[in-house]
C-alpha cells in the first residue's frame, strides 16, 4: 500500500472491506461516523480524504455511498497483499509506484487491510528462523503499539533493518538474532521509523535448497 494508515484510518478501511463484503455496496459517512463514535461528518469525510490520499481509496463525491478500495481482492476468502521487494534505502515511506507485486492470501492469515510484504535482505535474523531473501509479511503499527521482542522492519536513515524491538528507558533496542551481529541502540534524535511489525513469513525454495534438505 501507499503509506502507513493511523490507527483511526486503519479501522475505517477495515470496517469499509468488511461492510463491502457483507452489502456489496459501502457505508454512508453517518453510517461510519456512527460506527466510530464521530459525531461529525466533516471529521469522517477528512479521513474519509487521507484514505484517498495515501492511495487505499477513491471518492465520488457525487454520491453519498461514493467509496471505491484500491489495491484490493475483495472476493470473500482473498485479499491482494502488496510486496515491495527489497526494502530501499532512502525511502521515508512505501509508495503505491514502489510495489513490485500482488501476493492473494486467505484473510484469516491477514492480520489487517494494509498488511504488506518485504524481502529480507541479510542473515542476521537466522536465530528466529528468518533467512536471507525470505519474504516477511508486514503489519503496519505506531511504534507505541509495539511490544518488547516484536519482530519489527525498521528503517534507520539510509538502512532498513528486520530486527526485534526493545525499548529501554527513553532508548530503542533493535537486536538482532545472530551473535554475529551486535545489537543496533537508536537514540532519541536519530533517524528512526518503524514501518511495522512482522506476522509471518514466506520461503520460496529453489530446486537446489530442496535437495540439500532431503540429502
């Protein structure tokens, strides 16, 4: 997907795919204003907007029930998982242009509606069964929303990072699960956004793999 959803944003996207799924045709705005305990319908419409504009949704606003979802497999058992490859260096947030793929998964494995995939790049990760060019499946969080030993994707100035998330008085501990990586202390001011936590992973083996494992 576009960009990382709030919370409150989140929640209306889901509750906007689930209601699709149950009356093949969207909410009105007071329908999720009410949903959502938002007395006021200028509010909804304003998230209703940054939907629109990180990419999950178009609006007509000609009509009162004007909502379409981008992205999306809404066929009742699927949901079309974006993959964003490698995570890049340089890259504040993950844009719509930056999807290399469209991955169809069961929803029961989907923990939301802008859940994502990345690749795994490095073996630092190996202890928690993590390897080199896995794919992890990314659910989009705020940092505060984290729990001490989450498995994280992370980016940190020009480098993004899978690691677990500690936090330690007013400091954030990312380590690592190989003891030949030392752990990554970030400091208050330094560049640091985590892009989510990890909910499952993705091995595609190669012909050799298989036979090295049944050798």
């Amino acid at each position: 997907m576009p960009e990382p959803l709030s919370k409150i944003e989140r929640r209306i996207l889901n509750y906007l795919v689930e209601y699709l799924k149950q009356h093949t045709y969207q909410p009105s705005i007071r329908e999720i204003g009410k949903r959502f305990g938002i007395k006021s319908t200028k509010t909804v419409s304003e998230h209703l907007q940054a939907l629109a504009d990180k990419g999950y949704i178009e609006r007509d606003a000609s009509r009162s029930r004007g909502v379409k979802i981008l992205g999306m497999n809404l066929a009742p058992d699927l949901i079309s998982i974006p993959f964003y490859g490698k995570i890049a260096a340089g890259r504040p947030a993950l844009l719509r242009e930056h999807v290399q793929d469209e991955i169809g998964l069961d929803r029961k494995l989907v923990a939301s509606a802008d859940t994502f995939f990345l690749k795994v790049k490095g073996d630092s990760m190996q202890g928690m069964g993590i390897l080199d060019g896995d794919m992890v499946m990314v659910e989009p969080l705020e940092e505060g929303e984290l729990r001490d030993g989450d498995i994280v994707a992370a980016q940190m100035g020009e480098e993004a990072t899978v690691k677990r998330y500690f936090r330690q008085d007013e400091k954030v501990v990312l380590e690592p699960a190989n003891p030949d990586y030392a752990p990554i202390l970030v400091h208050e001011h330094e560049d640091f956004t985590v892009l989510g936590r990890v909910t499952g992973l993705f091995r595609r083996f190669t012909a050799e793999q298989t036979a090295a494992i049944g050798a």
